[in-house]
C-alpha cells in the first residue's frame, strides 16, 4: 500500500481501506450486461470507456450479504487484470488508518466469483 494515502471505501455495511496501488480508480456504473450461469458474485459486464470489465458484488465480497449494483465502483487491479468492484458510496483518500481493516482485492474478488 503507498504509505501516505489509501482509498476508504464503504462496502457491505463497513468501512474498508483499499491499497492505492491496487485501485485504479472510482466510477459511477448502470446496470450490468448480466451473464447467464454467472454466480450471485458476478453481477455482469460494464463498459467503461470501450473497456469490458466484470462488475462484482460488494457486499460478497468482503464475506456479507449480497448489495447488488450500487451505482458506483472501484476498479481495482488483479494478476488477471482489472475488474469493478461495486462500492456502497462514496469513496475518499486518507492518511492510513490503523483501524480500518485493509481489503486484499484478490481475495475479495475471488470470494464473491465464488459466491
């Protein structure tokens, strides 16, 4: 995580830090081109600016119940590219926060791809 900054985020009903240099940036996303046989997780595709991305669900993915599209996500960066991640509201940079629990975007994505 850069040391100065991170990326606060409400997902699922808490408040979580999300590294910088796994997130790519914030947008606003409509509704999802939905995948048929996808799990609950995998809310569909978004295209944002001619790039397809899967769109997956918040709430799964930090282990509580499923949020849906919410309106707006975090795009965050993975080993196999770049996905959107829905978020709650609105997003902010910070100082670090001890207190926040850190989300590790692999393992959420991969959580709610399970879901």
């Amino acid at each position: 995580m850069t040391a100065d900054r991170q990326l606060v985020v409400p997902i699922g009903g808490g408040t979580w830090a999300v590294p910088l240099d796994a997130a790519r940036e914030v947008v606003a996303v409509g509704d999802p081109i939905p995948l048929p046989a996808a799990p609950a997780g995998l809310l569909g595709l978004v295209n944002l600016r001619g790039e397809v991305l899967p769109l997956f669900d918040g709430g799964l993915a930090v282990g509580g119940p499923a949020t849906g599209v919410t309106g707006m996500a975090v795009v965050v960066l993975l080993a196999a590219g770049a996905a959107a991640l829905a978020v709650d509201g609105v997003c902010r940079l910070t100082a670090p926060d001890p207190s926040l629990p850190v989300l590790d975007v692999e393992a959420a994505i991969s959580a709610a791809a399970r879901r």
